[in-house]
C-alpha cells in the first residue's frame, strides 16, 4: 500500500518531526496512513487521541456511546463544559478537528459487543484499549488476538497505572490475567476514585506506544507491564510471557471464538430485562461507558 | 534476611497504608502466609479457599511471574522484591 504524500501545509504543521531522524517525512507520512481505533473517548482515550491527533495520525476511530456529564470533566480532556449532556463521540470529532482538520474522525457511537468487534476493529491497524470494565478487556483482546492486531492497553486506579502492548503471537491479556475477578472484587474508578491527572500519563504512554509501532522505532513495551505509582512517582516493570496453556493464544487454544464476556465475569447482563424484552437481539453489551 | 514486599493501593488499607513491607520468608508461599499473619484478611484476597494464587492477582519475584516459576513454592532470598499486582480495569 503507498503512502499518502505530505502537503506542504503538512510540511509546516509536522516540521519537528520532520527534523527528528527516526521519523522524518518517511515516518510521517506513516502516520498519515496509519489508523488506531480507541476504545472509550474517556480518561485514557482523551489524553491518547489529542495527541495521536496532533502527531497526525491520519485517521483515529472513538468507539463509546456515553454522553458527556460534568463529572468527567475532572479527567476526560477531549470533552468541554458546553459538551455536557452530549455525544461524546460527537464532542471528540469537534475537539479533534480543531486541533488538527487533516485527520479523520470515524465514530462508532456503540457498545463494543461480541456481534460488532470485528466489523469496527476490521479497518484499524492498531487498536488503543481505554476501556473501564473487565467485559470489554477481554473482549478486546480476544478479539485482537483473533484478528491479529496489536492492542495498547492502559488501565488506571486512583493514582496507580498500569500499560504494556499486545503483539500478535507474544502473548495476551489473558497470559497476564487468564481469569477476571468476581464482580465487585476489583472497584471501578466510579466507586473507588482516580486522580484526574492520572489518566493523562497512562493515556500519554499509550499514545506513545501506539506511534513507535506505527513508525517500527524504539523498543515496544510489549511483554513488559509497566506499572506507574503517581504517589511514589516511580516507574516499575515487570515481565509479561506468552502462556502456552493461555486459554486464547496458547499451544491449544480452547476460547476459539469470541465468547459472552458479561457471563465469563460473572456480572449480571448490563441491560435490564425489560430493554432486554424490548431488545429482540437481547445481546447485553460490555459497554465503554464512564466509570 | 529480608525480602521486600509491594503492596498495591487496593490492598493498602490492609497493611496500615504501607506500600512496602520488609519479611523474613524464604517461599512465595511463606510470605503470603506472613503477610497474612501480620495483617489479617490480606490472605484471602491473594489466595483462594484452595490456597491457590487467585488468577486475577500476580506475584512476581524480581519482575518475574512466579506461575512461570514454582508458584507458592519458588525460593526467596535477601533482597528479592515480591510484586502483588492486581488486575484493574478502570479507563475512563
């Protein structure tokens, strides 16, 4: 596949990287053709796709079907006080565009589900993982190990971070967690807090990841999990291995499909029964609604 | 001899806000039972009724998973770093 070519008003916007060796006009026009879909336009995928956006990234996906509420605003930079009450995919196309109208915006204002992660992974070549639920971790990377995409993964809690990159092959996020906790063993962001702050460094290492695969410099984090304590302000590793008797990526493989996710964590489906009855589908969807 | 042990935020309140603990075992399996004795209830959110690592939850020895070691019955000595690390799951 050829590249697309800079413009000249490229030239000028993406002029310190141009000068920079490891990614010059080669690098750049890399990232014009690059596409990395995000999974929550929230904490993690705020901080990821203003700079993703920025570095001209040439096009970026926002995948969540929550509304913008004011306590997100503490946090989630993509979005702004007159965005209260509307679509966040919406609001991320607007702020995104602002900064930088070369890159495109695709929005998939829906729940990430089983019945639709592949036809809105298809297209991207890296997928960005901002999520705030086990359900859709899993999900994620059962379904990047199926299609074979890398996968950035970040999570946060109240002033610990956590990141590291899934390549196709070198493990998964079921090598590290073959099983999720029962529901309510591990308190979300909503229930047990998170430094606004937080999400933005974690978001940021993210984004950084992303474009070193993109431009295939440097050294991926992938098989390291990198852990972030805000209130130490220390950076600790440690080793992440490809599991043999990993459930999904191992030797013999027993999850060969995607799965319900919901049920696999044991939670409830989200959905009531009553939308559920309305629902005819019935599918509930882990969703990437704000924690 | 002393082996370190690191405590993440969720288990904290457990360990009197200690982010870091200083033990005498020689077992991964021995210091999670002397992080128990020394502060009740951090057992059971480490292991199971069966004693087993619970698999939302790694330990690892210098940076090193000890499921890809012996388990509980991988060998501390002076100056190991024990690792709890916990899944989470918070994006947003």
């Amino acid at each position: 596949m050829s590249l697309p070519l800079l413009t000249p008003e490229d030239i000028r916007r993406y002029h310190r990287h141009l000068i920079i060796p490891e990614v010059g006009s080669a690098g750049q026009r890399k990232l014009k053709g690059a596409k990395v879909l995000l999974i929550g336009a929230g904490g993690l995928g705020s901080p990821a796709a203003l700079y993703l956006a920025a570095a001209g990234v040439g096009t970026i996906g926002l995948v969540d079907f929550d509304v913008v509420d004011v306590s997100n605003l503490q946090r989630q930079i993509l979005h702004g006080t007159s965005w209260i009450g509307k679509s966040k995919v919406e609001s991320g196309k607007a702020h995104l565009t602002e900064l930088n109208p070369e890159v495109e915006v695709i929005g998939h204002e829906e729940p990430l589900t089983s019945d639709n992660v592949r036809r809105i992974f298809e297209p991207y070549d890296v997928i960005l993982n901002g999520c705030d639920n086990f359900p859709t971790r899993y999900l994620a990377n059962d379904a990047a190990v199926f299609m074979g995409k890398p996968l950035v993964d970040g999570s946060i809690f109240r002033f610990e971070g956590q990141a590291t990159v899934y390549l196709p092959g070198k493990g998964c996020y079921r090598c590290l967690y073959p099983d999720p906790p029962p529901p309510g063993a591990v308190p979300s962001c909503a229930e047990a807090g998170v430094l606004g702050i937080l999400p933005g460094f974690v978001g940021v290492v993210q984004a950084i990841e992303a474009v070193k695969l993109i431009l295939g410099i440097g050294e991926s984090i992938n098989g390291r999990l990198i852990l972030f304590d805000a209130l130490e302000m220390r950076m600790r590793e440690v080793r992440i291995r490809r599991d043999p008797e990993c459930k999904v990526c191992g030797d013999n493989p027993t999850v060969t499909e995607l799965i319900d996710y919901e049920e696999f964590c044991g939670m409830p489906h989200r959905e009531s029964s009553v939308e559920r009855a309305l629902d005819d589908d019935g599918e509930a969807a882990p969703g990437t609604k704000a924690a | 001899m002393a082996i370190k042990v690191l405590i993440p935020s969720t288990l904290r309140k457990l360990t009197g806000d200690q982010s870091l603990v200083s033990l005498e075992s020689t077992t991964v399996g021995g210091c999670l039972a002397d992080l128990d004795a020394q502060y009740p209830g951090i057992g059971e959110r480490l292991r199971d009724e069966e004693g087993e690592i619970r698999r939302f939850v790694n330990i690892y020895v210098n940076g090193d998973d000890v499921r890809f070691l012996e388990g509980p019955a991988t060998p501390l000595k002076a100056g190991d770093e024990v690792s709890i690390v916990p899944a989470m799951a918070g994006g947003s």
